[in-house]
C-alpha cells in the first residue's frame, strides 16, 4: 500500500481493477476478506483484478468503510493516540492523515 488512502471506486469502464481503488484501505480490506474465505472455504472466493458489477458492488462497502476510517482519523488527529512505549509507559503519537 503506498500512502495510508480509503481509496474509490474509480470509473465504471474497463475491466481491471480502476487506479483509485488499487493500493488502497479498501484494497487491503478487499483482499484481507479474499483470503479469510479462502483459508475458511478452500474455494476462491472472488476475483482481485476485475471491475465487474459484482466487484463494484463489493467495494462499494470497502470504500465506505475505508471512508469512515480515514475520515474518523482526520478529525481527531489533534486528539492524538495513547500508545505505550517498551517500558510501558504511556505516550502520546500524533497520525497525521490525509481524508482525500
């Protein structure tokens, strides 16, 4: 994944997977699931690399998520995150995140 993106559906046309989806959030997500179903089922589950109706229809989700996530970070960056550090104690981790 280059750069931390929710990524998007891209245009309707073509047949392999559109640029704006490809190496995104939604991506990960997409081929996270490809895997689980596969490792569950032994079976493949869908194809990775079309933009089929049927592909779009599930990425519609991913993004949407992606989306929610990206933007759920962006707004709160300022907040920080509560990581702890080797020694366990608490430290404040700034993530700075682009919601485009």
């Amino acid at each position: 994944m280059t750069g931390f993106r929710p990524g998007g559906m891209g245009d309707k046309g073509g047949t392999d997977t559109p640029a704006a989806f490809a190496g995104s959030l939604a991506a990960t997500i997409e081929h996270k699931l490809h895997d689980l179903v596969r490792t569950e089922t032994g079976k493949e589950p869908f194809a990775l690399d079309d933009n089929s109706p049927d592909a779009r229809a599930r990425r519609a989700l991913f993004v949407a998520i992606s989306q929610a996530v990206v933007e759920l970070l962006h707004d709160h960056a300022s907040d920080g995150l509560l990581a702890w550090d080797s020694a366990h104690h608490p430290c404040t981790v700034n993530i700075r995140v682009d919601a485009s």
